[in-house]
C-alpha cells in the first residue's frame, strides 16, 4: 500500500476459513415396532445453513476404511482400478447395509453436494425380514466440516 507523500506501508493480513456448516435434523430415527417381511421408510432432512456448497456420504459409522477420499459408489464398482478393496465392500457407498440380525437398510441418497441454503430430504427404507432388535449407527461425512451422526431403532 502506498501513502500520498509518505513512503510505501506493509501490512499482513490473517485469515481462518470454515468449511460448510450442514445440520441433521433427525439424530435419532425409531423404526418402531415393524412386522416381519414388512417395508418401513422414514426421512431424514439435511441443511446446508452456508453459502458454500457441501458435499456428503453416508456410511455405516462401524466402516472405519470409508472416507470421503476413497469411496466408490454402488453403481461404479466395476469401473475401480482398486478390486480388492472394492470386493470387500469396505469402501463402496450405496448398496444396501445388512443389520446383525440380517435386515437391510438403503437409502435414496448417499452421496450428494448440497447447493447453498439447501435443504435435501433423503429417504430410508429398512426391509424388515428377520426378528431383530435394530440399533444402528451411521455418519454423514461432510467436506471440510464435522461429521454429523445418526442412529435407527427398531423391534422387528
């Protein structure tokens, strides 16, 4: 910078950014008490409350390999160059998780970026096929962000 009839001034400038600031509005989902060979769908709602867009995955909270910076999606799987992590299911995003007892949960959307201010609406369907008490943690990865956490609960 300079100053009219002075010399020229140095100054520095500092700066923290932050990344996208996304919310979970639903951290529990209770499944409640489900039939046997019975369909539940219930929604979560995500809101990306940043001018910034934000990407995500979601993911079973027990898959430690699965971040952001590996996953392959469901339905380009065989497309990866990486077939043995790939085989093994670690770090694709997409399919259907089985619960411990054998039921399965899906959802519509599990990897998407969120324009700014928007508000995105992501259906859960657990196909309950087998007697089971449901208790399952999932997280949301977001980039640049926190992870935001979930839990679905059931008896089915």
């Amino acid at each position: 910078m300079e100053i009219e009839d002075g010399p020229p001034v140095s100054f520095s400038v500092q700066a923290t950014f932050r990344g996208p600031i996304v919310e979970l509005l639903e951290p529990v989902i209770n499944l409640k008490l489900a039939k046997v060979n019975t369909r539940q769908e219930k929604t979560i709602t995500l809101i990306n409350d940043s001018p910034i867009p934000a990407t995500y995955v979601i993911k079973n909270s027990k898959n430690k390999k699965l971040t952001l910076d590996n996953f392959v999606e469901w339905d380009h799987r065989e497309q990866s160059e990486n077939s043995t992590s790939v085989g093994s299911g670690s770090l694709v995003v997409g399919k259907p998780i089985n619960t411990r007892g054998g039921n399965i949960i899906s959802f519509d959307s599990v990897h998407y970026t969120l324009r700014p201010h928007e508000k995105k609406e992501i259906l859960i369907t657990a196909d309950c096929v087998n007697q089971e008490s449901i208790d399952e943690y999932f997280e949301i990865l977001v980039s640049d962000a926190e992870s935001l956490f979930f839990q679905i609960l059931g008896e089915v």
